[in-house]
C-alpha cells in the first residue's frame, strides 16, 4: 500500500487524524490541568494511612510484588513529597521533561498500594492514563515559567503539539466506550430497563452506617433510575463521538461530569479525577483563552475611543 492510499484505510483515518498539526497551548493547558490535578490527588492522606499496614492485608498486584509488604511511612511520604513537587513543578513549566515522568511514576507506586489491599482501585486510571502522553512530549514550549524567562515565542502549530492531546483524548474515550460495552455484553439492555440499578443503590445504601439519602431518594423513584441508567448507556457508549464531532463535547463533556457526581452522590465513590481528566482534556482552554483576550482588546479599544472621545469634547 503506497503512502497516498493510507489515508483510505481506517488506521490511515486514525493516524491523519491523530497527527493533525496541534497548538502548542491547547498542549499546555492540558499539562497545566493535568498536573494540578495529580498534586491534589496526591495530597490526600490515605496513602500515609495504608504504609505499614500488616503484611497479612497486603495483597500486591502487578509490580507491587516487587515489595515483600507494604512500604514504611519514612518511603511513602519521601515519594509522595517528591511528586507533589513534581507535579507543581510541571504545572509551572519548569524542567517539565523530568517533572512529569517523575510525577507520574511516583503516582504509580502510590496508587499501586491503593490497589494492593485487596481489590484493584481504578480511580486515577484515566488521569494517569491521560497524562502518559505527555511524558514524551515539548509540554512546556507555552504557558510556561520557561517560556516567559527565555521570551520563547508561541510556536507555529505542528503535529508534535497535537498528537499528545489527541492520544489521550481517544484513550479517553475508548474507556468510556469499553466500559458502556461491557454493560452491554454481560447485562444487555436489562441493565437499564430492569430495576438493576434500583437494587444497586439499596445494597450500597444498607451497607453504610447510615442510608445513603439520594441513593434511597432515587431508587425509591423506578423512572428516574431508568432514566438515570439510560443516561449512563448514552454517555459511555457515545462519548467516542466527540473525536469525530467536537461540537458534541457540549453534550457529553457535562454527560459524563453529571454520571460522575451522580455516583459519588448516589455511592459515594470518589470518581472526581475522572471527571476532573474529562474537563482538562475536552474543552478548548487555548481558545477559550484566546477569546478572553480577544474580548479583552476589545474593552480596551473602547474605552481609549471612549476617552478620546471625552477628550475632544473637553477642547471643545
């Protein structure tokens, strides 16, 4: 196949469209977002919690075999001090290229004890997953300490801007699709037309000390909570149609955020990072800056026709 009759294929389709020449601030705002994401979720003191702990609850997984039990407290507050920093630091633009590798293997051990206490945890995996692009990618040529230090000027589009944002954003949505997928597969249309969802929300209701108010408010309703599991199966099974039609983010952007504060409201699980991941990754920050600045010359020019105006009217 010669290289004009790669574009007719699908993975010619895929990979046109993936190495599309990207602004290297729509990169930026995504390193911005991502890494100040990260450092609040690094924050939290359960991992200091989980150091320690007997190795007769340690149940590693994956790499965390390597560690004949949980590390000590001294180790997991050094790594997790250390990735804070670095993620601070890749925020800022400052040595991003060891900022952000550092940030993201230090999340990977700390998040690799989280899932080794007896069932895997997966509610960093789109934040890390978004962030692993990143890694290898000129992150820091705008909206950066370095860049405004060195009077770097916003570089011309090109596809080394574009392909870190665009990989992460169909690993995205490929998990957002995969999951609505797996719905469909192992329950079928059941999942949503039953009271599958009702039961759920009473099961993890009764087993908390005290009920869950929205999750009893909104099971004890059948409609709603069909309507609720619908809106689920459109979400995750159409959120891949934002790659194709951006415009649709619109819709499936708030989606997905409402799916997420639904659940932790409803279940109490924390799936803010995905949510948070969603934001920084589907909306346009460089053109929503663009415009403000836009807007903001704008004002200006006013208010000096404005103020030659009065002027002219004073020497009248």
């Amino acid at each position: 196949m010669s290289v004009d009759d790669r574009p007719t294929s699908a993975v010619g389709r895929i990979e046109r469209w993936i190495f599309v020449p990207g602004d290297a601030q729509r990169l930026a705002g995504v390193r911005i977002g991502l890494c100040l994401v990260l450092a609040g979720r690094l924050c939290r003191p359960m991992y200091l919690e989980l150091a320690g702990q007997p190795r007769v609850l340690f149940r590693p997984i994956s790499f965390m075999r390597m560690f004949p039990g949980m590390p000590s407290a001294h180790w997991v507050l050094a790594v997790q001090v250390v990735s804070v920093l670095a993620c601070l630091f890749g925020a800022a633009g400052l040595f991003a290229s060891v900022a952000l590798p550092v940030a993201w293997v230090g999340s990977l051990f700390l998040n690799g004890m989280w899932a080794s206490v007896g069932q895997p945890m997966h509610n960093e995996t789109f934040l890390l997953l978004g962030l692993f692009p990143l890694l290898f990618a000129p992150t820091a040529d705008a909206w950066s300490l370095r860049a405004r230090w060195t009077n770097l000027r916003p570089p011309a589009p090109s596809p080394r801007y574009g392909w870190p944002v665009r990989t992460a954003m169909i690993v995205v949505a490929g998990g957002y699709f995969f999951s609505g997928l797996n719905k469909l597969i192992y329950s079928g249309p059941a999942w949503f037309l039953s009271d599958n969802l009702r039961w759920v929300l009473y099961g993890i209701s009764d087993q908390n000390p005290r009920p869950i108010g929205p999750a009893i408010f909104l099971a004890g309703h059948p409609l709603l909570s069909h309507l609720a599991a619908s809106g689920t199966f459109v979400a995750e099974l159409g959120f891949p149609l934002v790659l194709r039609w951006p415009r649709s983010a619109w819709f499936f952007v708030p989606a997905v955020v409402a799916l997420h504060l639904g659940i932790g409201l409803t279940m109490h699980l924390d799936y803010s990072a995905w949510a948070l991941t969603v934001i920084v990754l589907f909306v346009p920050w460089d053109g929503l800056a663009d415009r403000r600045a836009l807007a903001g010359h704008r004002d200006r020019d006013r208010r000096m026709a404005l103020i030659e105006r009065d002027l002219g009217d004073v020497k009248a």
